[in-house]
C-alpha cells in the first residue's frame, strides 16, 4: 500500500471544503485551504470553523501537499492555474450546479464525466473523482471508525490503481468506507441525475446504486 | 426566566398549495387565502412572528410575501409579519425597503424582513439577473440595504443597480428601523457577512445535525467582535409537522415531504427521497414530526444546544390536506410552545443560567 501523506490541501473554504477540513484534522492530517482570493478572507472562518487548518494563497497552499481536494464551484475550475497543480493527485470532489454555475453547455455533456473535462485541463496532474456525491452535512455527521456497523461509503472513480489507493486511504482516515467503482469516466455515475448522487449509504449500498453502470466502465485499473 | 421571556416562536410558509377537505388541490388564490387564515389563527393563539418565504415557482402560491402580510397585517393584532426570505440578490433594496416600511405602517411596526439569497433561482432569469453573478450581486444588496435601513439619505455606488447620492426613502418608519435579518445555509461567508452589517442571524437547517452549526455560531459572535457589531439575536428555522400522535404526524407529513423534496430534487439531480432517509432525519437531524411532546422535546434540545433565541418551524410542505395544517398551527400554539418554554425554564434552573 502507498505510505500515506499525511497533508492534505483543500482548494475552497465553502461548505464542503470546511468540513473536509474539520474531518481531516480529526484524522489527524496537517491541513491547508485556500479560498479563490487573499487568505486574510478565509482566516476568520478557517481559524474558527477548522482551528488549526492553514489558511494560505492558491499558490502556497497547493505547493504544501502531494494531494489536492478540489472543492470550488466546478464552473470555476479553470480559474485554478493549472501549473500549480502539476504532477499532483488532484481529487476532484465537484458537481455541476447549475444554480451557482449557471447554465453551461460545455459542464452538461451526458457522454463524458465532468471530472474528465478536469484532468483534461489539468493535464500535467493526475484527477480521481471523489467526496462528490454525499452532501456536506452528511459527510460531518456520519464519520464511523473502521469496521463500525452501518459505516458509509464513498465512492472512488480514477484511472490509476495506485492513486485510487491512496485516495482509498485518506477517505477510510475520514471516517468512510471507499468503493472502488471504476475509471475516472464512471464518476458520471456520481453525478447529479444519478442514483448515486447524494448518496448516504453504507458500502454494498451504494454498489447496489450503481447497477446501471455498464461493466466496461467499472473496468478494473491499472 | 428571561430566556424563555425573550424567546420568539415562529411559523415559516412558502405558501405551499394545500389540498382541501375534498382531497382537491387548490388554486395558487386559495392557498393565499389559507396562509392568511392560518396567520390570524396562529396570532390568535399567541404565535409571535409569521415568516412567508418568496417563490416564483408553481408548487408555492407566494412570491410577493409582504403583500400577502400586508392582508395579514389588518386582521391580526400581534404577530410579527416577516418575509423568510425576501431573495434580495434579484430585488431593489429600495423597493424592498419601500414595501416593508408600508406593511411597518399598515401592521403599526410589525414588518420584519429576512434578506437571504434563497435556495430557489426562478427569479434571475425573471428579473434579468446572471446566476454566475449572485455572490456579487447579494454582496453589493445587502451593503445598499444596510444603508437604506438606516433611513436616512443614501449615497451608494456599485455595480449591479445604478448609484444614489443623498437619496431619501420614503415612507419613513414610526420606529426608525425595521427588523432585518440575513438567513443563511452552511456558507460560513454569508455567516460573517451577517455579522459585519450586525444583522440577526436566522440559520437554515433543513438536514442533518442542528449542533453542527455552533461553530458557526461562534464564528458569528466572533465576527462580530471584530466588526464591532451587535450578535446577540440569533435564530434558527427548520421544517416539521405536528399531529396529535407521532404516527399521525408521520403518516401525513411522510407523503407530503417526498412529492416536495422529489419535485425540487428533480431539477437538482436527486434521486427520489428513500423512505430509510426520511425516518433518519426525523430520529436523529432536522425534521421536527411528530405527537406535540416529540416535537417539543427535539426543538428543546436543538435550542439549549446551541443557545439560540428564535426558533421558526417551516411547516407544510407538499399538498397537505388545510385541515391538517391548521390543526397543527393549533397543536403548535397551545402545546408545543408552552412545553418548550417549560422544557427550557426547567434547564434554566438547573444550571441557574440567565441570558
Ligand atoms: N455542498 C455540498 O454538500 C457539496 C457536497 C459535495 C460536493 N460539493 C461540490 O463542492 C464544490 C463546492 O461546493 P460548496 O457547497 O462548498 O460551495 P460554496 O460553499 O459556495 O464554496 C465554494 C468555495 O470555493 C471558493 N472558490 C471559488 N472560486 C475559487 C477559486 N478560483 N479558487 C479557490 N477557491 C475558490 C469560494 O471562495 P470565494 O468566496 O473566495 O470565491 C468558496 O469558498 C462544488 O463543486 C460542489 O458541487 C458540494
């Protein structure tokens, strides 16, 4: 298994990335957030919300960590340079929200997974898509230790066996269980519009949920 | 005990459309109608704030809650009148202003307004607003609205409405000042702003815990001494049901809870509301259905909890029989509310605490 970093970057300080942050540091990990502007926006929050997370810049806090959780409004991920981001284990944890991103055609193609068109921008890094589809309140609220009856899950789409492990490990540090689904092209399965979606199940579950997926995409990775 | 003195009860309609005694839905009319008469019933029975939410959205009658307060205003003597929420990001804050400062006249001060960005977005499309520009256009919103709520002449320039210099706002309330609230979600930015135009803090909890937000209760207060700004009214607003028995309640509001959260989920892409999820949240989270013990037992708890002075029950969701829905403004008014105060009166002794 892949040794664990214990670091972990958040790119959002909103709804989700806070409480990523708060769960992160109850596992134990050393936490930095950025916001979309200056730390000094985010301090306050972060200091009082996640206390002993790092608020910093864009470019500091993704510089601190091998692992990067995308949890920006995706009709934004192209304002996160993709420089910053090369030659690491990005996990994209973002849904088209046509409320907040407002209508776009290029975020609502049914052939390709929106995370996807993520590693297709940030294509010096490697995306798995994870932490999407389970709403923030639930993340906060049912963390389980290992082996716990009823402990819920959290699915897991990316092209590389390695990363899928190590994305693996940092959700079962969370408190989940993780579901290996498929390709980085399954996280369409995650996706609004899908059983899976706002799912808060334990692990056999959320597979059921996934029945529809066709085999070729659940593929095994290399 | 002061706690319980100052605390404030409150009923929360979006003017759902109810069915009547026929099982027939009403009109959009009708169920104006009914939110009116549940309004002077729940005055009647001593309810103190009624708060109706604005939607532009068939399955809600009202999308212009102070003319509908406006009807409540001279029928009811005591209840406060409030919107929850008035969507400020595609409004005018001097039209706001304007509206709320006339139900202020014709309810002899009872208007109170809660700005919020809403859940819904029917209304950028309708007014011509950008929903990619809704962080910005609530931002600028409630920086004019906090100068006009001052009434006195405005100067203000910005981007999204044309500037004001020296502007005067008329009527003019008896009061110098109507109540205004920032309803917010889980956005820990919408809570700091709250506090930097010391506004109160009514907090959304339509699910999970309601102790996840103390945090942000803290971050309010401590925003606040930062701004140095007043924090001290806080308020929470979450959905339930109230019916003679837990079974009762269930057995109504189960229904009535899945066509609402399927028709809205439909357009969010969720699945439709599995019945395992709904009994969680009412075990566990925030649905407070249930007999009048359940319910003043959970909202007891969720108050001590996080020390709030306001607790708004947004009831009637979905096409409930109007029978029902004015059985539990009943049930609400006379039991739950004087329980409550019990319940809480009663912890106040035991820890001898004064707010
Ligand atoms: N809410 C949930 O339950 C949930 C669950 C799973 C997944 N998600 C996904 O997570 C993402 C965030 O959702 P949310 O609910 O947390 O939204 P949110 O509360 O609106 O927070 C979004 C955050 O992203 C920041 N941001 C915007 N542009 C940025 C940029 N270019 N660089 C860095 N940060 C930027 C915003 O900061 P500024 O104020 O500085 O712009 C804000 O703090 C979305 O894609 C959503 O679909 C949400």
């Amino acid at each position: 298994m892949a040794k664990q970093n214990k670091n972990l970057t958040i790119v959002g300080a909103g709804k989700l990335g806070i409480v990523l942050a708060q769960l992160a540091l109850k596992a134990g990990y050393t936490v930095y957030v950025s916001g979309s502007g200056s730390p000094d926006k985010i301090r306050l929050s972060v200091e009082v919300l996640a206390p002993g997370a790092h608020a910093l810049t864009l470019a500091d806090a993704t510089k601190r960590s091998d692992i990067i959780v995308l949890a920006l409004p995706l009709g934004k991920y192209q304002s996160v340079p993709k420089d910053m981001l090369a030659g690491k284990l990005v996990v994209d944890a973002m849904n088209y929200w046509w409320e907040v991103d407002g209508d776009r055609d290029d975020l609502r193609n049914p052939e390709t997974s929106t995370s996807e068109l993520v590693q297709s921008y940030f294509d010096t890094s490697r995306v798995v898509k994870a932490l999407s589809h389970m709403g923030y309140h639930h993340l906060l609220d049912e963390t389980r230790p290992v082996g716990a009856p009823n402990r819920k899950a959290i699915a897991i789409a990316g092209d590389n066996a390695a990363d899928n492990q190590v994305v693996a490990q940092l959700i079962n540090d969370l408190g989940f269980d993780p579901l290996h689904i498929g390709q980085l092209s399954a996280g369409r399965w995650l996706e609004p519009g899908h059983e899976a979606f706002g799912a808060n199940v334990d692990s056999d579950t959320l597979a059921s949920y996934l029945h529809d997926l066709p085999p070729s995409y659940a593929a095994a990775v290399t | 005990m002061e706690t319980t003195q100052t605390f404030k009860f409150g009923l929360d309609s979006f003017g759902d459309i109810p069915v009547d005694d026929d099982g027939k839905l009403m009109s959009h009319a009708g169920a104006i109608r009914q939110v009116v008469e549940e309004a002077i019933l729940a005055d009647k029975l001593g309810v103190d704030v009624i708060a109706l939410g604005e939607h532009h959205r068939h399955d809600f009658s009202i999308s212009s809650p102070e003319t509908v307060l406006a009807g409540i205003a001279t029928r009811t003597k005591n209840i406060k009148l409030a919107s929850g929420v008035t969507v400020l990001s595609s409004d005018d804050p001097v039209r706001v202003f304007e509206r709320f400062a006339t139900l202020d006249a014709l309810s002899n001060g009872r208007a109170q307004i809660i700005l919020g960005r809403g859940s819904f977005t029917e209304s950028f499309p309708l007014f011509g607003y950008e929903l990619r520009d809704y962080e910005l256009l609530f931002e600028e919103k409630v920086e004019l609205m906090a100068q006009v709520l001052k009434e006195k002449p405005v100067t203000w320039t910005g981007t999204t409405r044309h500037a004001l210099a020296g502007a005067e706002i008329y009527p003019k309330t008896e009061s110098g000042r109507i109540h205004t609230s920032i309803g917010v979600g889980g956005s820990p930015q919408s809570v700091i702003r709250a506090a930097k135009y010391g506004f109160p803090l009514m907090l959304a909890v339509i699910g999970g815990s309601p102790e996840r937000f103390i945090p942000y209760i803290e971050l309010y207060k401590q925003a606040g001494e930062q701004f140095g700004t007043d924090t001290s009214e806080i308020g929470i607003h979450s959905p339930g049901f109230i019916a003679d028995t837990d079974e009762e309640a269930v057995e109504i509001a189960w229904p009535n809870h899945k066509i609402n959260f399927d028709r809205i989920g439909s357009t969010r892409g969720w699945p439709p509301m599995k019945r395992e999820h709904f009994d969680e949240e009412v075990a566990k989270y925030s649905l407070y259905i249930g007999s009048p013990e359940t319910v003043a037992q959970k909202m007891a708890k969720t108050i001590k909890a996080l020390g709030v002075n306001r607790f708004d029950l947004v009831y009637g969701g979905g096409p409930m029989p109007a029978k029902a829905r004015l059985h539990m403004i009943e049930l609400y008014a006379t039991k739950v509310i004087p329980r409550v105060k019990e319940l809480l009166a009663e912890s106040d002794g035991i820890s001898g605490k004064t707010k």
